[in-house]
C-alpha cells in the first residue's frame, strides 16, 4: 500500500512538474526534456551600485538665549510647584 503511494506520488511531481513547464513557456523543455539555454545579450550588462539615498535632517531653528533662558524659569517654577504638592 505504501509503495503503490509513493510511485502515485512520483507521478504525480511528474505530471505537475510538466505542466508547470509547459504553462510558463517552456515547451522545449517539456517536450525534449532538455534545458534550453537564453541566447547572450548583444550589450554588456552594466553594474550600478547600491547607493542609499540619505535624507537631509530636518532643519532646527536655532534658539535664543532669551528664549533658552525662559524655558529654563518655566521648567524651575514647575519643579518647584511639584516639590510643594
């Protein structure tokens, strides 16, 4: 039982195999059984390196001291208003 299995098994990689060749047009190869071999293009084939492309960093503002200075006296009242609660 198990050998007749196999041997159904085989035939039918086999069956599936043709039919997978002679869908994707490769009918030579179904029908002699042999690989066909892709004729060498004309031009040499050109390699282009992989270069990432880099994105620029967003532009931050540039901060007064002014500005610097009152953030810093907001972050102490608020500190200071925690440490009380």
């Amino acid at each position: 039982m198990v050998f007749e299995l196999i041997v159904f098994g085989v035939i039918l990689l086999a069956v599936g195999y043709w039919a997978t060749m002679f869908v994707m047009g490769r009918r030579d190869d179904v029908l002699h059984g042999k690989f066909v071999e892709d004729q060498p293009d004309a031009e040499p084939v050109r390699f282009m390196p992989h270069v990432p492309r880099v994105r620029p960093a967003p532009a931050v503002p540039q901060q007064s001291g002014d500005s610097l200075q009152a953030l810093l006296t907001v972050i102490k009242q608020d500190l200071h208003d925690a440490a009380r609660s």
